[in-house]
C-alpha cells in the first residue's frame, strides 16, 4: 500500500505524537490544532487513514531499531510477574501488580467503554418509542 503524503501540519501531528509518548490531544496542540477542540480533532487524526499509515510505519520502524516488540515487552513482563509472584514483601507485590496492570492494557483488557451523544427532532410519540427500545436494551 502506497503511503499518501500528509499535509505539513498532518505530519506536525505525526511527528509530535512520536516523541511525547502518543499523547494525541497534545500532539494535536503542539502540531498547530486548536486547543479547543484537540481531543475531537486528535480523535480524527489518528483515525485518518493516512496518518494512521505513518503511525504504524513509524511504530513498525521504532520496532525494528530497537528490536522492542509487542512479544518482547509482554515476555518481559512476564518475566517480572514470575520473578517477584511469590515474594512476601508488599513493595514487590506492587510490582507485580503494576506489570498485570500493563499487561491488560496491552493486549486490550481495559477498552475504554464507548459513549455516543446525540441530539435527534422528533416527536414526543417517536421518543416515547425509542425510550422503550433503549430501557429494553
């Protein structure tokens, strides 16, 4: 798949959300995005199919350099839960704690919930029905 150029301020965002540890809203500011509006519009750029190609590029190529993949930080993790599990001290327990934690987040077990906020003219008959249709839900 061929990569489609970015504009200069998409590239901005791109390169800023790289170096500040994939803070979106932030990259968004510093790449020139209102800061108003730079959770929605952060939203969008990540989510453009275009930058989205050159995170992942850049993702795939910071992989490569550093030889740090996704397996490599899982396995280390890994690695820290079983060396402190069995451990009676409090302070390595928060270790382990703290790598389960990353380890959830990693492989997708704490998807923020999904929230959607719509504005609808209808009639009061309409919304009485949707109403309904949502309590049932």
């Amino acid at each position: 798949m061929t990569v489609k150029q970015l504009t200069q301020k998409q590239y901005n965002f791109v390169n800023h959300y790289i170096t500040n540890g994939f803070n979106a809203a932030k990259a968004a500011c510093d790449a020139g995005y209102s800061e108003k509006y730079s959770y929605a519009q952060a939203y969008s750029l990540v989510n453009h199919p275009a930058i989205s190609e050159h995170l992942k590029n850049a993702y795939q190529s910071a992989e490569k350099e550093t030889e740090v993949t996704f397996a490599w930080k899982i396995n280390k993790l890994k690695q820290i839960i079983t060396a402190f599990e069995n451990s009676p001290l409090s302070q390595d327990a928060k270790v382990v704690i703290a790598a389960i934690a990353e380890l959830n987040r990693m492989t997708g077990d704490y998807e923020p919930s999904k929230r959607v906020s719509l504005t609808i003219d209808t009639t009061k008959e309409r919304l009485s029905e949707v109403k309904r249709a949502y309590a049932e839900y």
